[in-house]
C-alpha cells in the first residue's frame, strides 16, 4: 500500500513574525521602487547597466544556498513498509522551475514581437529567435516604442515572479533573512523597471498606482499560499520550484543584460536538462 507522509506543521511565534515583516517590507520597498522614476530619472541608465548583474549575481548565491537544505530534507513514502525518500526527484524540479518560468518569459516575448511583426507588416519571428531578448522586455526601461501589449506582459511576468518568490518565503520553516534579503532586491528592481514602462506608455497615474499596488501585494499573497500549505512534501515541492526559478533570474540578470543578445531554447532547454541530471547524479 502506497502511503504518502504529509505532516502539517503550523509557525512557532518567530516564524509567523519573520513572515508578516517579510511581507511588508517586500510590499513596502516594492512601492518605494516604483516612486522613484517619478522623482529620481537619472536612476533609469544606472539600472540598465549595473544592477541587473548586482540583482543577478544576488539570486545565484541565493539559488545554491536555498536549494540544499529545503529540497533534500522533505517528503518521503511508504511503499510495503518501507520508507523511500522521494527526492532526487526534487533536483528535477529544481530544473522543472527553471523551465517553467524560462518557457513563460519565452512565450511572452513570442507574443510580443508577433503584434509589433504584424503592426509593421512583418514576418513574425519564431520562438528559437530571440529566445533571451526577454532580458530587453523584462529589465529594460528604455524602449519607447513598445506597444502596450508588451507592457501587460511584462507585468504579467514578472507579477508571476514575485508570486512564486512569495511562495519561497512562506513555505520556509525558519525565519530565512537571507533569502528575504535576496527576494527584495530582485523585487525593488523590478517595481523600478515596471514603473518606468508603465510612466512610458500611460498617462493614467490611478492605472499606474493600481497596478504597482497589484504588483507590491503579488509576494504577501505568495507568502500566504506558501504559509497555508505547509505539508511537507508541498514544503519540499516548492522550494525546488522556487529555487529553480531564482536561477532562471540569476542566469537572465548576469548573462543576457542586453536586449540584443540571443538564445537558443532548444540551447536553453539542453543545458537545463544537463544541470538537472547532474545535480540528480550527485545525490545519489
């Protein structure tokens, strides 16, 4: 008989603290990012050029010092009375997350060059070019002429970021200051860059403050989820997911900074696939 081991553990007093500051401080500076292209423009050059590899180099230290002791820990079965532990499995997902969020940000500039293709009476580009021209999409605040379609994906994306970097928090079984600290620099960063794109193409400043203030509660609620589910395999689950996804930003921020520069997906999506078996080989 399969039996799958799902203990609930609820927040000791300085866990539940950890997560209701986590939350504020990472909507607060989410707000505060989003002023600043109002009242400090000069901001927008040192962003393009410095801080994506600052964030980047962040999240890959973060990424490889989340994933050891959350992934591996978690979830087991009992299978004829004997207890297997699922993961490896996690260094799939830790992958899995990789790909997942790669693929949403690839589709999304899919789209994107697909309406400016047929604004201008182009031929669309296919998905293996400009794979990671996202970076221009994403972290870019000096394209003027985006359409406004891109501007919804853009928040889109990285509104879905900020929910899973939420998730990371919430499902941490102690206070995690560090990972908390590497979270809000990405998230004070990308509020900057949505709002300089959201100034850029709306005059409507209600439109612009209700989307920031959607935005700035995307990692509370992500928090939240990540706090109600504490089963421990849905705990083991999605720490690898996050971790994962904390790459992809280390791999995109450091690596690709420039719109221009191309990547392959089948590249992509190879060289993920070889991360994943060799974390799955070294843990056996």
């Amino acid at each position: 008989m399969l039996v799958i081991k799902i203990p609930m553990e609820l927040d000791d007093e300085d866990g539940l603290l950890f997560k209701i500051a986590a939350a504020c401080i990472a909507w607060g500076l989410s707000l505060a990012g989003s002023l600043i292209p109002v009242y400090v423009p000069s901001l927008r050059h040192a962003y393009n050029s410095v801080v994506p590899m600052v964030v980047g180099g962040i999240f890959l230290l973060g990424s490889v010092a989340h994933a050891y002791p959350d992934i591996v820990e978690h979830a087991s079965i009992d299978f004829v009375g004997v207890e297997i532990m699922i993961f490896p499995t996690a260094y799939a997902l830790y992958a899995a997350g990789y790909l997942i969020v790669l693929a949403l940000d690839v589709l999304a500039v899919w789209i994107k060059l697909n309406v400016e293709a047929k604004h201008k009476g182009r031929v669309a580009p296919t998905l293996d070019q400009d794979a990671a021209a996202h970076h221009g999409m994403r972290h870019s605040s000096h394209h003027h002429h985006h359409r406004p379609m891109s501007v919804i994906l853009l928040f889109l994306v990285l509104s879905f970021h900020a929910l899973l970097e939420g998730v990371g928090i919430g499902v941490a079984a102690d206070p995690a200051w560090n990972t908390l600290s590497i979270i809000v620099a990405h998230k004070s960063a990308s509020s900057l860059v949505l709002s300089m794109e959201l100034h850029n193409h709306h005059e409507d400043r209600t439109r612009i403050f209700t989307s920031m203030v959607t935005f700035a509660s995307m990692t509370p609620m992500g928090i939240i989820l990540g706090a109600y589910g504490r089963a421990y395999l849905a705990h083991g689950i999605c720490s690898a997911l996050v971790c994962g996804m904390l790459l992809h930003a280390a791999a995109m921020d450091m690596l690709f900074p420039k719109h221009h520069i191309s990547l392959s997906l089948g590249s992509a999506v190879a060289v993920s696939l070889c991360f994943c078996g060799v974390l799955s080989w070294g843990s056996m």
